[in-house]
C-alpha cells in the first residue's frame, strides 16, 4: 500500500535535516517520492464562471505543510511506525493518510 506522510510544522522555523530519514527510508527500499514545499504556490479557485488564479493568502504555520513522504509499506501500523521516526521538532506533526490507487 502506499501512504503519504505529510510533515505539518507546528513554527515557521525550517524543519531540521532529515537526510538521515530520507536514507533510512531509501535503505529500506520503501521511498517512492519525497520534498519540501517551496512558497511559489498558486491557487485556484473554481466557480460558476470557470477557474481564476490566484495568490493564495500567506501559510499559518499551524496548518502549512512543511513537505511530504510517499512510502510504500505492508500496512498502516508500519507507516505509522516510519512516520513515528521522523525527526520534527516538538509540536510538529506528521499524518499518515492512505493512497488510493488511480482509476484509469
């Protein structure tokens, strides 16, 4: 199964290295992608009108995504256990949401 790990800071202080997790997950040959959010972003809006780009307004620290993990693990519990070992910081969080496999 695969499962993204979303890294959600808790500060606006840069996460601390992680290139450690990143190679134990590489190691354990269950790293499918990994990254950091950039602030480049751009939102779009969708309405009866069709879609408008726009600014999105600034990040609020206590619901930015800080970056990502996409994994492929047996199950849940060992997702849980990988995101468990990431090295945030105090108040940091990392969620584990399931990955649903595309319909083509």
């Amino acid at each position: 199964m695969r499962f993204l790990l979303l890294l959600l800071p808790a500060g606006t202080a840069p996460v601390g290295s992680t290139a450690a997790y990143d190679d134990a997950l590489r190691r354990a040959g269950i790293l499918l992608a990994h990254d950091r959010l950039d602030g480049g972003a751009a939102r779009v809006r969708f309405g009866p009108g069709g879609a408008v780009v726009a600014e999105p307004p600034p990040l609020q620290a206590a619901s930015a995504v800080g970056g990502y993990w996409m994994i492929q693990a047996r199950s849940r519990d060992e997702a849980v256990e990988w995101a468990r070992r990431c090295p945030a910081a105090p108040g940091d969080a990392v969620e584990v949401h399931p990955l649903e496999a595309a319909s083509s």
